[in-house]
C-alpha cells in the first residue's frame, strides 16, 4: 500500500473510485496470503484458535456453543486480539461479504461450507473476500490481497472507519463482479 499523500489529494470523491481500465491489468496478480496465530502471535492454543477464526472469518464464538466456558473465553480473547491487529496493524484476514447485490443475501459457515440462504448456493465465498484495511493519513484503505497500487489496481476503496472503507470495498467489489 502506497502511503502517498498526493495521490488521495487528488482524489476528493474517493470513496467509491474504481480504475475501469485497471480491470484488464488482472493476468499477472500475486495473492499475498492470509497469515495465521502460528506466524503472528505466541499464546496457548484456545487463544490462537480464537485468532484463527477472525483471520479466516469463520464468524465469532458464542458463548452458548461451549461446554466449557473459558476454552470459549480463550478463543474470544483470541478473536479479539485478531480483530484489533486487524484494525491497528492492517493484518489480513477474511471478511464475510455479500456474494450478490440482493438486500436479503447473508452468507454463513455451516457444515464448513460458506451458504447462503438468499442465493441458495454452497462455497459463495470469493478470494476477494480475503482483505486489509491499512491507515492512510486520517482515511482507511481496504484492499484485497493482490492490490497492487492506485493506479493499477481496482479492488480497493477508502473510508473514514475501518467498518466503512470495509463497505465501501464491498460496494466496489460486488459492482466489479
Ligand atoms: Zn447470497
């Protein structure tokens, strides 16, 4: 991610911009990959499960799903502390998006499968899905993992927050697709 402040000057409508022309730049994309606890974080083993199920965006624990409650309060933990690297560190991790532009489309991890209900289909999860949110001066960028840069790329849109360049990304991406 370029930190070039001239670049986003010179984008005031930023929020939703997307190169059109970039998109016939995609033969030659390198996806970085998603890094898990084993390569980021030391702790015991229910910490970094929880730390694994932000990065591959399995959805959070419930606390209802345990028999025991502080293996589920070691993975929330874990979980958690995912999340924040996510925010202040801009590790990647996957987050789960809309397959469709449909209002009601809602996709899920069940029997390990992403499903969604309002598509009906199985396995709806997309590489594009696998993402960063780096800080850019007071902006947020969101990014898929092959981005590349401003001006090549098309797979990214900013925000003021972390969640809103994270919608803002979908927008662009389900518009692309
Ligand atoms: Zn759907």
């Amino acid at each position: 991610m370029p930190h070039n402040a001239q670049l986003i000057k010179h984008k005031p409508n930023y929020k939703l911009i997307y190169n059109k022309s970039a998109m016939y730049c995609t033969n030659f994309k390198i996806m970085e990959k998603l890094k898990t606890a084993q390569e980021l974080i030391k702790a015991n083993p229910n910490v970094m499960s929880g730390f694994n199920q932000f990065i591959h965006g399995s959805g959070e624990p419930k606390r209802g799903d345990y028999g025991d409650k502080s293996q589920w309060y070691a993975e929330q933990q874990g979980y958690d502390y995912a999340k924040k690297m996510a925010k202040e560190n801009g590790i990647a991790f996957t987050h789960i998006f809309k397959c469709g532009k449909s209002e009601s489309c809602f996709p899920f991890m069940y029997g390990g499968f992403m499903v969604c209900n309002a598509c009906g289909n199985k396995s709806v999860d997309k590489d594009w899905w696998k993402i960063k949110v780096e800080k850019d001066g007071n902006a947020f960028c969101c990014h898929g993992l092959d981005f590349k840069d401003l001006q090549s790329s098309n797979n990214y849109a900013f925000g003021d927050t972390f969640e809103e360049a994270i919608s803002n990304y979908e927008s662009v991406m389900l518009a692309l697709s």
